[in-house]
C-alpha cells in the first residue's frame, strides 16, 4: 500500500509533430512564426499518458513512434496515488475524452494534457502550446485549411488504448 504522501513527479512531453516544417514553413504559408505543430503527453506513476482519435492511451515514455519528445517540461508534483488517478483516466475516457471526441483544434492531445496536468498539479500547460490552434485559425491560411484540417485524426503509433478493466473498452 502507497503512503497516501508520498510526492509523485509529473513531466509533460512536447513533441513537434512537423519535426522542423512548421518553424520554416509557417512564414510563407502562414504570415508568421510558428515553432512546431505540438503533440503533448503526461508522465506520470513511470508510464506516458496521451490522447488522439484512439481515446486515452498509455506507453512507457517515449514508447511510442514518434520517439523521445523534442522538449520535457517539469509540472512539479502530485500525491494523487497510481489508483486513484488511473480511475481518473476511466472516468475521463467514457467521458469527456472517448475517440469520437477528437478535434485537431478544439479537443486534442493538448487539451488532455491541460486538463490532466490541471487534475494532479493544478497547473496549467504552456499556453504556446494550447493557444497554437487559435494562432493557426487567425490566418487566412489556416481558415482555408480548416475544412481538411478538421478531417484529420492523429494517434500516434506505438501506444495501448488505456482500459480500466484488463482491455474492455
């Protein structure tokens, strides 16, 4: 049994998803300076915790394909236990963040991480990475893109569906 105490380290990893394109790219095609086109995720508990079209998912860190995160930014630390902020991640995945509830700009990857960092450090994400998408639809560019743009799922590769119960959905 956990001493209920005990301080558990949180870490967010960033990954530039264009791994270089945008922060060249997005003068031309955008109007201004984007750095990357972000994919976040949760460490916590020695496991990464993420979301995508897929619901909620977990590998071991950096375990999926997209490999080691550009950058790791330090959330501090939380005393929510492994059990309880795993029923946690149940309840959100029949929740707010089942798979149909993707959207690249409103409901993604980021907005899960904002809202699980928020749950075990009450702290908020960097707001580069969760003001991104509006920056992207403030040009005219991005609304000219909007139609595809919100077509696309993103999973990335190399994670497991989090399940509760053992690999029941």
């Amino acid at each position: 049994m956990e001493e209920p105490l005990a301080l558990h380290p949180v870490k967010l990893y960033v990954y530039d998803l264009s791994k270089g394109m945008a922060r060249r790219l997005s003068p031309l095609m955008l109007g201004k300076q984007l750095d990357g086109i972000w994919h976040t995720s949760i460490i916590v508990h020695k496991d990464e915790f993420f979301y995508g079209s897929g619901g909620i998912s977990s590998c071991a860190p950096g375990g999926t394909l997209l490999g080691p995160p550009d950058t790791v930014v330090d959330l501090g630390n939380t005393e929510v236990t492994e059990e309880i902020f795993l029923e946690y991640l149940s309840s959100l995945g029949e929740s707010m963040f089942r798979g149909e509830s993707y959207n690249l700009f409103e409901h993604n990857c980021n907005t899960f991480s904002n809202e699980v960092a928020q749950f075990l450090t009450g702290k908020k994400i960097p707001s580069y990475i969760t003001d991104l998408p509006s920056e992207v639809l403030a040009t005219p560019f991005g609304q000219a893109l909007r139609p595809l743009l919100d077509s696309i799922q993103i999973q990335p590769p190399g994670g497991n569906t989090f399940s509760r119960h053992n690999g029941q959905s």
